[in-house]
C-alpha cells in the first residue's frame, strides 16, 4: 500500500465526514416518512457506523507517534 500525503488524507477524511454528514440528513428525513423503510433505514445507520469508524482510523493515523 503506498502511503498517502498528508494533504491526501486531511482531503479523504473531509469526504468521509461530508458523506458521514450527508447519511445524518438522509435517515433523519426517511424516519420522518411514515411508514417508513426500515431495512434501507437499517442500512444506512450501518453505512453511517462504518464511515465513522473510517474517519476515526484516518484521525488516528494522521496524529503523530507519541512516546511517552
């Protein structure tokens, strides 16, 4: 795996949190539907888990080594 830029990460970690931000107003707007579609609902609110978990891993990667 080649390693990224700093600039290319802090670029992919703003689109995780724009996508992450985009898949908040979408369920928020499903769920106001009624009835609503609970497996796409479902689906989403794991989409939405797994970029956040995405956009923690960058974070972390992007901080430096610290010894302590």
């Amino acid at each position: 795996m080649i390693d990224e830029t700093t600039e290319e990460m802090r670029a992919r970690l703003e689109n995780l949190r724009s996508e992450h931000r985009d898949l908040d107003d979408v369920i928020m707007r499903l769920a106001d539907d009624v009835p609503f579609d609970q497996l796409k609902l479902k689906r989403l609110k794991k989409r939405k888990l797994a970029l956040k978990d995405q956009i923690i891993s960058l974070e972390s990667a992007m901080l430096p080594d610290i010894i302590a």
